[in-house]
C-alpha cells in the first residue's frame, strides 16, 4: 500500500550541517502554513488507503497537538502500521508524547547526530547525551518504544575517540533503528558551503577528510551489527523486523504521496514535487494555485541506483543483465559489487563508493 508523507518545514533553530527547506520562520507563517497543508491533504483524491504515514521536516515535534490531530484525521484508515515522527532532542514533553501515541503515532525518529557535547555545539545543536537518554526513556514510558536515532560521521572536531562515544551512547540506549549519515559537503547547508570555499566559519576546518569519514562509518557498520543492529540499507540500520517500513517504499519504488513545502510524490509510474520553501507554498494556496512545481515520469534506471542501496540488493531483469553486462563485470572483479544467486549487491568496499557505481546504470 501507498505510504503518507507530511512536511513540516520549520524549526526552533538551523543547524549548521543542514541542507534541507527547512529553518527558523516567523510564527505567522506557520500560522498560514498548518491551513494550507489542511487544504491539499483534504482536496486529495484518496483512492487508496496508505499503511504508513511519515511526519518530518523541520521539525514536525514542535506542532501543537491540536495541529496534529487536524492533519491526521484527514488521512484514510486511521490504523496505519507504522506512523513516525520526527523529533529534535530536547523538545518532547509527556503531555505531547502521550497526545502522539494517543493519535496513532508508534515510531520517533530523534536527530542525535552525536553524543559529544562539543561537536553538537559546533554544529549549532542545544543538546547532550543526556537529554537523549530521558527522551527515550519518556518515549518508552509513555508506549512508544520504536525508536530511531540519527548520527553523523563528519561533524567538525570528531575524532575516532569522539566517534565512539557516540556508538557507546547508542548501544546504552539500545534503539530498535539507527541511521548513521556521512557528512554532506554541499552548497546547500552553510557548512558544506564554508568547507567548498575554503572557509574557517562554523568549524569548516575541523570537518574530517572523506577517508576519515569513510572508517568512522565503517567502525558504526561492526559496532551496530555486534549489538545486533544490522544494516538494510546504507544509512539505516535496524534489529531485524524493526526496519522503517516507510521508509521501505522509496528503496523498493513503491508508491507515496507528500504533502507540504518540497514534499515529493510517486505514483509508480510518474514523480511530482512541491515547491521548496513554505512561503511559496503558502503563496501559490493563496492565489489558488497548485503548490506542485514537477512532474517527471519515472526513470528506467532507478532500479538499479535506488535498488542497489538495500543490503539485499536487486534481481536484474533478463535485458538488463544484457544491458549491463560490462559495469557488472567490471565491478564485481574490483569488489565494488558481487552476485547472490539471481541478485546483484553492493559489496561492504562498494558501499563506500556507492556514487561511482550508481553513475555506471544511469542512462545518459
């Protein structure tokens, strides 16, 4: 079944490793934005009944309850398998976990991103390991015991020391899921943009180098699995059965809709998208106007560069392993890839270059 995903794009603060369309946005917007949402949930053509639905952002933690529920009593079935929401530590209180599980939330995702005071506070966090802890112990307190954390391999000052604090912290705590995020250098966070130029603001030179990265991801991979969190996909991690299974959808190309400032949708067959930034969002409602901006049809190669981020891999068709043949064989005599039976995986080494052979199956 089609899965449910609900943007929320706004935050009490912006980290500075953040390349979302998310930030610190006057209240008055968000007083505009809740309305707008409620408008294209409720003027959806529901011809379908979704299994999953996913609150994220921004930080979807911070909505009022009451907000919450107006949202979710649009969406059909009600009893959905699995409804997360994403959290930013520090910001859960008992009366709204309790109001979360009382309105169908099972599963929160909290943004650690670390356990090392030092490295959140560079990266703009107000957090320590020990609000962590009492998050997840009122979570469980309160029924919600499908817990996921974040971490990210990268943060300026991180260390292998550092690093495996972290680790140490989540093997206290003992989630269910962890996704782990190598740092992304790009021009879309004010991080990766001071590091592209060269610059010392927000730490930018104390990010550690690619290969640096790269061991410190290998180092969670054998911490996780030795706790029993195994990977299913290369950021995410999961007690085996505990995967996310919204997050299943996009890996397996099943379809979803979103709703919200840059929510994207599939349908199976066809990809459309939301404007980015909420005020555009809530403009294009306002002067009644559709907030889709994109409609793609679906790409034939994403069978292979979606497919191929699951530990399990993908089974090639009988064209494609024809079509393929020669980056197939390529890779699997370098390491990068290996076959399993009628499946074709990424091997542990190809994980680490995963871009290069994505880039190998995506038509010109």
């Amino acid at each position: 079944m089609p899965g449910v995903y609900i943007s929320f794009p706004f935050c009490n603060q912006k980290c500075s490793f953040c390349n979302f369309a998310s930030g610190v946005f006057p209240k008055e917007l968000e007083r505009a934005y809740l309305p707008a949402l409620e408008q294209e949930i409720r003027t959806h053509n529901w011809s379908w009944t979704p299994d999953t639905v996913y609150l994220g952002g921004g930080t979807p933690s911070l909505m009022e309850p009451a907000a919450l529920e107006r949202l979710l009593k649009l969406i059909p079935g009600h009893e959905w398998k699995e409804t997360t929401m994403e959290a930013m530590p520090g910001t859960l209180t008992r009366e709204n976990v309790r109001a979360w599980r009382e309105l169908g939330v099972n599963r929160v995702s909290l943004g650690v991103q670390s356990f090392v005071t030092s490295e959140l506070a560079k990266s703009g966090r107000k957090h320590d390991a020990a609000t962590v802890e009492a998050d997840c112990a009122l979570l469980r307190e309160e029924g919600i015991g499908n817990i996921n954390l974040d971490l990210i391999a990268g943060l300026p000052g991180q260390t292998p020391e550092s690093w495996r604090e972290s680790l140490d912290g989540i093997e206290r705590i003992a989630p269910p899921h962890v996704s782990v995020y190598i740092l992304e250098v790009d021009e879309d966070s004010r991080l990766g943009l001071e590091v592209l130029q060269g610059g010392g603001r927000f730490f930018a030179g104390e990010v550690p180098t690619e290969a640096s990265m790269a061991d410190l991801y290998e180092t969670a991979v054998d911490r996780l699995a030795r706790a029993g969190i195994h990977r299913y996909e290369i950021s995410n991690f999961a007690v085996p059965g505990r995967e996310s299974l919204h997050n299943l959808k996009y890996w397996r190309l099943e379809p979803y809709v979103g709703f919200g400032a840059d929510a994207h949708s599939f349908d199976g067959a066809v990809r459309t998208s939301n404007v980015e930034s909420a005020q555009q969002y809530v403009q294009r409602w306002s002067e009644g106007r559709t907030p889709q901006l994109d409609q793609s049809p679906a790409r034939d190669d994403e069978r292979f560069f979606v497919g191929l981020r699951l530990a399990q891999g993908i089974e090639p068709r009988e064209d494609e392993w024809t079509r393929f043949a020669e980056p197939i064989e390529r890779f699997v005599e370098i390491g990068l890839l290996e076959r399993a039976g009628s499946r074709l995986r990424l091997t542990s080494r190809g994980v680490l270059l995963s871009n290069e052979v994505f880039q190998e199956f995506v038509n010109p």
